[in-house]
C-alpha cells in the first residue's frame, strides 16, 4: 500500500507551529511530508493537509478549508490550533474537517491521527467510486456502507457531510446533542461517534428518556442503595454507573421533567452523583451524548426545557436531515434493508436480497416518510415477508396513505363476521381492531416512544398508556427499529 503524503500548511504566521509539527512528524515511518507547505502547491500533490494555526485565526482557518474542499471535496484535512475555545472546535467541525489535533502533540498521537484521516478518506472514496459502478449496473447488489460509520447508509451529500463529521467528534470527549426528527438515525450516529472513539472498548449504554416514569428518572439514572425506599429489597446500579468509562446515550432527552433535568445538570456540570437512598458520593468517567426530535433552543426559551441544561448538552452538535430531503438515500436504503430482511429471515433471494420493479421503486421514492427511515425499514421488512415473486413489486410495497399494494384491513374482516355477531359485539371488534392498530402505528412511527406516540395521537399520556394495557401491546417491540442504519 502506498505511504500517504501529507502536507503542512501554516495559517496567520503560525511559523513556530509549523515547526512543532513538522518535528513531531518527521520520525513517522507511515508518511511522507512535501518539502514546502504552500497550499497550491499541498491540494495538487499532498494526499491531505495539515492546517496549523497561532491561537485567534479561526477567519482564516475556515477560509482555508472552504477553499481545499471547492478543490478537492474528499481530501483529509487535519487541523491543529493553539489553545481553541469551545467556540472553535465546534466551528471548526461543522466546516468538515477530518480531524482536529490540539497543540501540542506527541509523534505517536500525530501518526495515529494522520493514519485514521488517510484511511477515513479513502474509505469514502471507494464508497464513492462503488455507488458510481452500482448505479451503471443492471443489476444493483446490496452495498456495504463504511466500516468505520458502522451502518450509516448513504449517498446524499447531507450525510457524506454528516460521516465525515462523525470520526472528529469521536476525537474529543465534548457532550453532543444529536438533533433530527424521530427516525432519522439518531441513535446510530451517537453509536458511530462511540465506537470511533477511545472508548469503544467501554460500555455503550443507552437509554429511552421518554419511557422512564417520572417518579423514577433519578433512581434509573444513579441507582439505589437497600433499603432507600418501600419495596428496595436489595441495592440497584443505576445506568450512570453501568456506563462507567464509556458512553451515556440520553435518547429523548426533552422528556426528562424539570425535576429531572437538574439533577443530571448538577451530574454534567460535577460528574459526581449519589444513588438514591445514600450519602456516598461516587465520581463518574463517561462522556454523554444526548437526542432530541425536536428544538431544544426553542422548547427552552418557551420553558420546557432548562436553558443551562441546554448549554451544556450542546456543546458539540449534530442536525440530522429527514429523509425527505435526501431523496438520494432512499434507494440505496430499500436495497440495503431488502439485502438485511433477505438474510434474517432467510429468504431465497441470495446475498443481496430481492430486487425492486420500476414501479416499486418509484412509489418508494415518491412518498415523503414522514416516519424518515425507520418507516422505510418497517415497509421493506413487510415487503420481503410478503414478497410472493422473484423481485419486490409495487404490490408488495405497502405505505400508509399511498397508493401501494391492498392494505391490511383487519377491520373489514371484523364487520365481515357481523351476520354470526349482535350489532353491539360487531362493533365493538371493529373499535377494537381500530385502536389496537391505530396505537401500533403510531408506535412504529415513534420507535416504542409513548411520550410522543401520545401527543400524535392528541391523548393524554395515561390514556394512552391505557389503550396499550387493553390490547396488550408492548412498546419495546417497536424500539428495535431506531437500532438500524439510517
């Protein structure tokens, strides 16, 4: 394999900084370092750049990198700055870059940063170059997303964006707020940036804000101790201590009551906590990554949410688009998951899963999944089960509100037994195949969040709750979903 070239280029006479990296680099065995760091010169024949930077130059930083990707879209670039505020990291990533080194740094810290950019870059130039090929084929095969992203499928130039970002916020231990509505694949760019990280051999513990009780929000998150309450048998490790090392992953953090909300402000602000019931202190080493389907900025200045809590879960951030707006992931998506559902369920369609007709293919690209890709995987996971021909018809494509195959119609087949039934036990069995599916529904769309699944339905939480206890449905069952690519 050929040794990477990398080029170092100093920004607002950053001659001194130069120096210092160019020193740290020169015993790297597994790159080259062109002669002189003009930035020319560096995007025509470097394989990355390395902008460095004196501390207030972030104007020109920016500049720069505006310019290499108008140039040279998918070139790594690593930036290293002195003393950087929070302000400029986070100015910094969102421009794009591969990597961010502060200043200073030992060889092997720069080798090891340099050696993940190169390879990080070549990974979505090959990624780039297969999209290409399969598009030109006849027959598409299933493509395999970007090792190092860990399931984030794509092809849109939003979410090649979005999977260059995701190695640099795993550089730092910042919190992150991850913003999108529900099913955007919030939670896998959160396990992405985890396992890029130092801490992908800790512990990954995520939890669902909304489905926590609000009596036992704090007792969930920080444990008891025996006897701390009626019916505490025996103590609890809460999920801040099994998370020890790793990553926390508060998915629905708007659901949290104000209550709550302090408390865990009280843990960021500390990293210290009591289990419930106890006078021990215990400090805690894991870093947090937080989700939301809605704004925060906003809900907080309405006074739904804490403004200091606000703060300080977004210190890093990330927006999500839905995938109405990145048309260009819908197709590369339905293959994937028909490739997956073909797989699991071992259905005879080979590797790669059943191939889509036109007519299917255009009636996925023509809906606007409201429910973005969870949805599109619930349609495909239908479709391969139901599939009765050697490819995915539009027939087998079922999507509420569209004009896809015959929909399920549980009810029609209700009012079908009415003759052998009194008007009274008719309709009942009718209602109730209404609500049992109608609740189903709704918690699909909002991956087994019943918090949300409750306000779409515009009914109160503990109604709600009692729609579910009547038909017996389980939320869990639908909270798989958030767990795929997308």
């Amino acid at each position: 394999m050929e040794v990477p070239c990398w080029a170092v280029v100093p920004l607002a006479n950053a001659s001194a900084e130069r120096r210092t990296v160019q020193d740290a680099l020169a015993d790297c065995a597994h790159l080259r370092l062109l002669p002189d760091g003009y930035l020319q010169t560096a995007m025509r024949g470097a394989d990355g750049i390395v902008l460095v930077s004196g501390a207030g130059a972030l104007d020109a930083v920016l500049e720069c990198i505006a310019a290499i990707r108008r140039e040279r879209p998918r070139m790594a670039i690593v930036v290293s700055m002195r003393d950087a505020d929070e302000f400029e990291l986070d100015a910094v990533i969102r421009a794009g870059v591969s990597d961010f080194v502060s200043l200073p740094a030992t060889c092997a810290e720069w080798g090891a940063r340099l050696q993940r950019a190169s390879a990080d870059a070549m990974s979505a130039h090959d990624t780039v170059v297969s999209s290409s090929a399969q598009a030109e084929s006849a027959e598409p095969s299933a493509p395999e997303p970007p090792p190092a992203i860990r399931g984030f499928v794509h092809a849109s130039p939003a979410c090649a964006t979005i999977a260059a970002r995701l190695p640099v916020l795993a550089g730092c231990d910042a919190s992150v707020l991850i913003v999108g509505e529900t099913g955007t694949g919030k939670e896998v760019c959160a396990q992405a940036i985890h396992y890029l990280s130092k801490r992908a051999d800790r512990p990954w513990v995520a939890v669902n804000c909304g489905a926590i009780p609000v009596d036992l929000v704090e007792n969930e998150l920080f444990g008891h101790v025996k006897g701390a309450y009626t019916n505490a048998h025996s103590a609890c490790t809460g999920l801040v201590r099994e998370a020890e090392g790793g990553t926390l992953f508060l998915d629905d953090v708007d659901c949290l009551p104000l209550s709550a909300q302090a408390k865990l402000l009280r843990f960021l602000q500390e990293r210290e906590y009591r289990p419930v019931g106890s006078n021990t202190v215990h400090r805690a080493d894991l870093r947090v990554i937080a989700a939301s389907n809605c704004n925060l900025c906003v809900l907080a200045q309405n006074g739904g949410f804490r403004q200091d809590l606000y703060y300080r879960l977004n210190v890093l951030n990330l927006i999500l688009p839905p995938l109405r707006q990145r048309r260009e992931d819908i197709a590369l998506l339905a293959r994937h998951f028909s490739a997956h559902f073909s797989r699991e369920f071992g259905r005879p369609y080979g590797r790669c899963g059943p191939a889509f007709t036109p007519g299917a293919m255009e009636l996925l690209l023509a809906h606007d999944w409201p429910g973005n890709v969870r949805e599109l995987r619930h349609v495909i996971e239908r479709a391969v089960l139901l599939a009765r021909g050697s490819m995915l018809a539009r027939e087998d494509i079922q999507i509420d509100g569209a004009h896809g195959g015959e929909p399920d119609q549980p009810a029609l087949a209700s009012i079908a037994d009415a003759e052998r039934a009194s008007f009274r036990s008719a309709k009942q069995r009718v209602v109730d195949d209404f609500e049992r599916g109608y609740v189903e529904r709704l918690l699909a769309v909002h991956g087994g969040n019943v918090t949300h699944a409750a306000m779409a339905a515009k009914k109160d939480r503990r109604a709600f709750f009692e729609l579910m206890r009547k038909h017996r449905i389980e939320p869990s069952r639908f909270r798989s979903f958030e767990h795929e690519p997308g």
